[in-house]
C-alpha cells in the first residue's frame, strides 16, 4: 500500500512538471532579449561579439583575450 502512494505522489509530480509549470527554462531581462542575443562591439578590433562570450573591463567590451591584452598595454 505505502509504494502505491509513493508512486501515485512521483506521478502527479510528473503530470504537474510536464503540463502545468509555466515558467521559462532561460532567464530573460524585462525588455525580452537575452544577453546571448545582444551583441557588443569589441574595444580593439571593433568586430562584433556576444555580450555572453565578451571579455568585460572598466565598462569595455573585448572580443578576445589577445585584443584585450593589446589594448591595455597601450
């Protein structure tokens, strides 16, 4: 009887996660974008990277650590 209950509970846990949990999987900022999505343009070379791939220092984006090391020996 008790496994039957234990059972009967992993079930409707199931059922509950699969069909009624409304959260998002990924995280998102309030005006809909993720920061994998946004792109910031390197300090350095001036191409284009991902916020999430980017090297952040003193408010400044790097695409590389070659870059980044190149502009702060200057």
């Amino acid at each position: 009887m008790f496994l039957k209950i234990i059972i009967f509970i992993i079930a409707v846990y199931f059922i509950y996660v699969a069909f009624f949990r409304r959260q998002p999987l990924s995280k998102k900022r309030e005006d809909g974008e993720n920061d994998a999505d946004t792109m910031v343009e390197c300090a350095s070379c001036k191409t284009f990277v991902s916020v999430s791939d980017a090297i952040k220092k003193g408010g400044r984006y790097f695409c590389c650590t070659e870059c980044f090391k190149k502009e702060m020996s200057c």
